[in-house]
C-alpha cells in the first residue's frame, strides 16, 4: 500500500521532502486530486498532498491582489472574489468533467497547471496572474521567489517557472496572483451556419473590430447540439463574447452583430446564456462523456486549425471544436490516439503543440503527453530541474522521462 502524507504546515511538507529525498523515495505531489491524470503517468513510492494547506491569507481588493495557501479550493477563491466583485482575468477550466475524477480544484494546482480557460488569449495564462510563490524544492528546502535565491538558478524568473510545471520543481506553498473586476455585463453574437474555414475568417473578422472581443469560438454541427442542451440555433454555431457595462456591451453587440451579417444568420445570447455556453467551452463539455477516447489540447495559429482539422480527417476519425479564435483545438479521436500522424500534421501546419489529456492507460504509459521538446531545449529543461530537485523525488516522469541518475 502506497503511504499518504497529508502535512497542514509548510515546515511538515519540507519535513516529508527532506526525509524522502534522503532514502530516495518518490512523492506524487497533489492539491485536491483533481488533476492527478494530466501529463505522463506518475510513477511514486508514496503520496503527498497539500490540501490541508488551506486558507486565504491576504486580500486586498483596491490593490486587485489576493494571496491564499495551495491547498485553498478553487471555489473559496472565487467565492472571495465575486463578493467583491472581482474575478480571475484567464477564467481556470475545470478538469473534472473530462477526465472523471472527483475532490476540489485547488488555487495550488490552477497555477501548477496553468489552467487557462477562453479568456486567455486576452487577458493571458494563469501564469500572467502570478506574482509572487512559496514552494518547498526538492531538498526539502522552503524558496519564497522574490526573496531568498536558489544556489545555481540566480536569474531564472521562479514565479513563471513554477506555473505550468506540474509540480515537478516544487510544491507550490503559497500563491499571490492579481485579479480583476468582475464585468457587470456579457452577451453573445452567434453566426450560424459557418464552414470551419468561413468561422476562421469570421473571428479574425471580429477580432480586428474596435468592439473587445473576449472570447471567440467555433462549435461545429458535431458538437453544437451538446452545448446548452440543444439550444443553440441551428448549423455550426460561431460564438462571439463581449464583457464589460450594460450599455457599452449592447452598443457594441449591436455594431459587432451588423457587421458580420453578410458572412451569416447573426442571433444574440442574454447574460444568463452567456454564462452558460462559455463555462461549457472551457469545460470541454461535448467531450466529458465519461469515455476514455483519445482528447487532445492542440494549440496552433488561429489561421491553422481548421487546416489541420480537415487534413487528419482524410486520414482518421475525428471530431474537434475550436477556442482562441481557432488556436486552441479540442480533438477527440475515435480510436487510438494517433500521435505521431497528429503532430507531423502540426509540424506541417506551421507548428504548434498537442497535449494528450486522456486515453486509455495503455495509451497513456506509451505516448509523450507533452510535446516533445528538441533535444537542446530538453537538454535545458532537464538541466533546470536538477537545480531544484536533483534527486528527482517530485512527481517523476510526469512532465518528461527523467534521465538523471
């Protein structure tokens, strides 16, 4: 039976850190467990968790920050934060329903997986919010980033590091990040009836409009009827979010929306549907299905992903929608997750990256999850994560195959 250490100290989990890196025990590192099958496969003596490491400590809502332990639920944050009528600007996707596991998203794990929902490609990553990280390394050692510097990593900016890196440099302690004011008002511009290559045209059409487009999306026939329980109008649905003040949204909904009707049938969704359809988008709803078929998160050019799209389909079965204004593709294939085909069609496309975020676990202990890196820049993440952990205790192999001794 695999030991679980549930520490409720930043000193308890260096404790832990230091002991297992002397006997050279691994840890799987997790916050509310709710993205434990996100990356490659982790292989580990025991476990440890920071969900008792809960808590917002610092709010100031004039200065627009907020810091809170890892452990704290994603939904005590936000909670916090839409009293006060604030929000976090890249609007963190919920793995859940895709991947079927259970638990609370921690505000720890958002960061650790820089979870960035459609609002990203305007306001930026999660890893844009963070400003400041309390994290124990691989020795056991407690790093405020800022403050104390690493021996050996003097330069390496640690807050940007640590987002996105799944816990393999650390575990992520406490996180200061900045927020920003809740809009009062959101609405929808719909063209229907588009092509994936007409919907490509048509957000680029509306994101080069003085209107602040803060989400674009194309929901393919295949997938449209599984968003708001059917009741989307009818045809490939082209979704256009604007946020901001009552009368600012409806002026610029009603310009945004006579612009685009020569490309198609143009209707509009109220603040409540708003809500609805882009918290489905971020969660990949037509894909939490409770399979375990192949889905991908493939991030190309805006201009590239219909391309893509239409060229796997001479070659497998599968089915795809599109957010970032057609740069983020969520693809689902029907069988085995053809890597290799998928990503020499990125590469041909103009590159990009594709991330395996399910399959079955046969699948799973085979394929690459990430992208893999060239060999110089390998080279270099490998050697970064020596500095932190050289033993390789933290989450090993989840990121890449160590190789280190």
């Amino acid at each position: 039976m695999i030991v679980h250490f549930d520490p409720a100290s930043e000193e308890g989990i260096a404790s832990v850190v230091r002991s297992a890196a002397a006997e050279r025990v691994t840890l799987a590192v997790v916050g509310g467990g709710t993205r434990a099958g996100l990356g490659n496969p982790v292989r580990a003596d025991r476990t440890l968790s920071t969900r008792r490491l809960s808590g917002i400590g610092t709010y100031d809502p004039a200065e627009m920050t907020m810091s809170a332990l890892a452990g704290t639920p994603l939904a005590e944050v936000e909670a916090a934060l839409r009293a006060k009528g604030q929000m976090l600007s890249f609007e963190p996707m919920d793995h859940r329903p895709i991947s079927g596991t259970a638990g609370e998203p921690t505000i720890g794990g958002v960061f650790a997986a820089n979870a960035s929902g459609p609002r990203r490609y305007v306001a930026g990553a999660a890893r844009d919010s963070l400003l400041g990280v309390r994290f124990v390394n691989g020795r056991g050692e407690l790093i405020k980033a800022g403050g104390r510097v690493m021996k050996n990593v003097t330069g390496l900016d640690l807050v940007k590091l640590m987002a996105g890196s799944y816990g393999t440099l650390g575990i992520l302690t406490e996180v200061t990040f900045k927020v920003l004011p809740l809009p009062p008002a959101a609405a929808t511009v719909i063209v229907s009836g588009l092509n994936d290559a007409e919907a490509a045209a048509v957000m680029a059409e509306a994101m080069a409009q003085p209107v602040e487009v803060s989400g674009a999306a194309h929901l393919p026939e295949s997938v449209r009827g599984r968003f708001l329980d059917g009741n989307l109008p009818d045809g490939a649905a082209t979704a256009l979010r604007l946020e901001g003040l009552a009368a600012s949204v409806a002026v610029r909904t009603e310009k945004l929306g006579e612009k685009l009707t020569r490309f198609g049938r143009v209707s509009q969704l109220g603040e409540a549907e708003t809500m609805a359809l882009w918290a489905e988008i971020r969660d990949v709803k037509p894909y939490a299905d409770g399979s375990r078929r192949p889905l991908w998160r493939v991030s190309v050019a805006p201009s590239a992903g219909h391309q893509l799209i239409a060229a796997l389909r001479l070659q497998t079965g599968v089915d795809a929608f599109y957010d970032w204004q057609g740069g983020l593709v969520w693809l689902r294939m029907e069988a085995d997750p053809e890597a290799e085909l998928l990503r020499r069609y990125i590469g041909a496309v103009g590159g990009g990256h594709a991330t395996l975020l399910r399959a079955e676990e046969e699948a799973r202990g085979r394929i690459p999850a990430f992208e893999p890196q060239p060999p110089a820049v390998a080279q270099l993440s490998e050697r970064v994560r020596a500095k932190f952990d050289p033993s390789g205790i933290l989450n090993p192999g989840r990121v890449a195959p160590l190789t280190r001794k």
